[in-house]
C-alpha cells in the first residue's frame, strides 16, 4: 500500500480520522502526517479567531438594534 497524498510505498501508513477522510485520501505517511497537522493547527488558529470576531461582531450589532443611542 502506499501513501494516498505523496504515493511513497514502504513506509508505515496512518488512518486519517474518518471525518477528514475522502474518497481518495484515506491514509498518509508519517511526512505528510506531520505537515497535514501542522496545516490542521493553523487552520485551526485561523477559525478560532474568526470565531471569536463573529460572536463579538454578533453581540455588538445586536446592542447597537435594542440601543436608541
Ligand atoms: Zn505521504
């Protein structure tokens, strides 16, 4: 079997985690393993702080509609 990202062969292989699984990609080497994760956190960092600008945009226009001022 081979790495279904870079294609090696005779390398140990690891299951991605189902929910990030797709029909071409269902298992990866220990290199793309590491360069998968480390796309994983930032992507990650990325969405957490969109998160929090989201909720505070949210809260903000929702006391400026009930706020005559
Ligand atoms: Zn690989």
């Amino acid at each position: 079997m081979a790495c279904d990202i870079c294609g090696k062969t005779g390398t140990p292989l690891r299951d991605l985690r189902e929910i990030y699984q797709t029909d071409q990609i269902k298992v990866m080497c220990p290199d793309c393993e590491k360069v998968v994760n480390k796309q994983l956190r930032s992507i990650q960092d990325m969405t957490t702080r969109m998160q929090k600008a989201l909720l505070k945009l949210f809260m903000a226009e929702r006391k400026a509609k009930k706020d005559p001022s």
